[in-house]
C-alpha cells in the first residue's frame, strides 16, 4: 500500500512540475510568436515555423519542426487555410495528441476575426482564392487583439493557474495596440485615399485600417506572376493616377516592378509581412512602426 502511495506521489508531484513549468508554444509564423511571448510572458517559449521573410503559403515541413511539435502544449496557426500546404502533415506526424486540431493545445488565432474578400464561391480559374476570405488579417493591428484573446483562451485551457497572469498581460498589450493606433492613424491620416499599386492581394486589412487605395496588383490573378499585358496595363494606371508607391513584399522578385517604376518614377516598397522581415522589425509593434513610416516618407 505504502508502495502504491509511493507512486501516486511521484506521478502528482511529475504533473504539477509540469504545469508549473515552462510552456512550449509553436506557432506558425512570427507575428503569432510575437503576441504569444507578449501574453505568455515568463511562463512560455516559444518556437515559430515560417521566418518572417517567407511566404507563410510556402513553407518546407522538415524533421526538426516536428520535433518541436512532438513536444509542444500548444500550438497556434493563423489557419483559414494560409498553411494548408504544410501544417496538416506537420500536425499529424508530430503525433501529438494535446495539439491536434479540436484540443485544448490547439488554436486557431483567427477565430472572431472579421473577414474581408470572402469569396460566394470558388473559381480556380481566378487564381489563388482562398475559400474562408482574405487570410493576411494580421496585418490589420486591431485584428491583433483577436489574435491575443485566442492565444491567451488557449494558455488558459491548458495552464489555468496563470489565468490572471495571461489577462494581465492581455490587457497591457490591447492598450498598447491603442496607444500605438492613435499614433499610427495620425501618421497616416495625410494619406487617407492615396491610390497605389500592389504586388500581391495580401494588403486588404491593412489597406481599410490605414485608409488607403490599392487601384491594381502587378498580378493579373493571384499567385500568377506579372505578364507582359499586365504591365502594361498598370504602367497605364500608375501614369493616369499619378500612383507613387507600389508595395510589395520581401518573397516576391522586384523585377516587374522596377519596370513599372522605371517607366513611371513610381517607387517600389518592400514593406514588412511580418516580424524578422527586416533586422529592425523584432515584435508585432515594430512591424506597423516600419511599414508605417516607410509609407509616410514615399507618399509625400
């Protein structure tokens, strides 16, 4: 009996080291890493898949993201299929059962997200359309609390003892969104209107927060890199609208667009899709900081 107690004791005392002990978050993508080490504080470590500089479509699932997974209490994916190509299979060969989707280690940071460009139906002849809308919804800072009020229900489910150390630092990073809004709207306040030209169809959130136009896409459908015909059409509309910027992003070649702009005196940004884009860009808060005042110094 003595024995028996003996074991008992061992296995409550291993559980509790557990809970108390740090906990291993694997996100997807950077900007998730970001806000949940924000909301995790001390309590997490946090691992992401996709380098801030990588198309989070197009991500290679290699063995050490599945050691990682193997190991991991939670796990946070932007989801509305943006990782379709490589999360599934990731997932199901970590064989992790407290992270599989419908866990309480699982997260979905889109949840309560309102979602732009969601499609009445699905045309593959229209390109890359994505059937749950608009997956770049990060890039939106406000949609940035959703992201934050997931992955903090998700720290909760699995660590409840921290609860109010995760809503502390909840609340901490919504008034910071705010503060930081205030100042991001009034920079770009200016600029309310400015039609420019992107790249690829992933700045709809961004584009309505911060009020600006996007006339065209230097892709003639999504995922369909620029055609002759297509460059010739958005030379036209950067000239008849006097279009000064075109955005792009750190994955996609800049050679189309230097044509553009060769042609036109339009400049071609690279903006930041995500934190690690650029050395300067290390939290959620950096990533608007740079794409904000790089917009603002090319649209005056």
């Amino acid at each position: 009996m003595k024995k028996i107690i003996s074991t008992v004791s061992i296995i409550i005392a291993s559980i509790s080291i557990t809970f108390a002990g740090t906990i291993h978050v694997v996100t997807t993508t950077q900007d998730t890493k970001s806000i949940a080490e924000i909301i995790g504080g001390n309590k997490v470590e946090v691992f992401a898949i996709a380098t801030g500089y990588q198309n989070p479509h197009f991500v290679d699932p290699k063995p050490s993201y599945i050691i990682k997974l193997s190991n991991a209490d939670l796990y946070v994916t932007l989801g509305l299929d943006l990782e379709a190509g490589w999360s599934p299979s990731l997932l199901s060969s970590s064989r992790n059962t407290k992270i599989q989707k419908g866990s309480d280690g699982y997260v979905d940071a889109s949840v309560g997200v309102t979602l732009q460009q969601v499609p009445s139906s699905i045309n593959r002849s229209e390109g890359d359309i994505h059937a749950f809308g608009n997956p770049h919804y990060w890039l939106d800072p406000l949609n940035g609390k959703a992201i934050a009020r997931n992955i903090c229900n998700g720290l909760e489910k699995i660590s409840p003892a921290n609860k109010e150390y995760y809503e502390a630092n909840l609340k901490t990073f919504n008034e910071q969104i705010d503060l930081k809004m205030k100042a991001w709207s009034t920079a770009m306040a200016p600029f309310k209107g400015a039609k420019v030209i992107a790249y690829h169809n992933e700045w709809c959130y961004f584009e309505n927060r911060f009020g600006l136009k996007i006339v065209d896409f230097m892709e003639p459908k999504p995922g369909i890199p620029p055609t002759p015909s297509q460059l010739v059409k958005i030379i036209k509309e950067v000239k008849e609208n006097n279009i000064k910027v075109i955005i792009t992003s750190p994955y996609f070649t800049a050679s189309s667009s230097d044509v553009v702009s060769k042609q036109t005196g339009a400049k071609t940004l690279t903006l930041a899709t995500s934190v690690g884009a650029f050395d300067a860009i290390k939290t959620y808060y950096d990533l608007f900081d740079y794409n904000i005042n790089l917009l603002k110094s090319n649209l005056k």
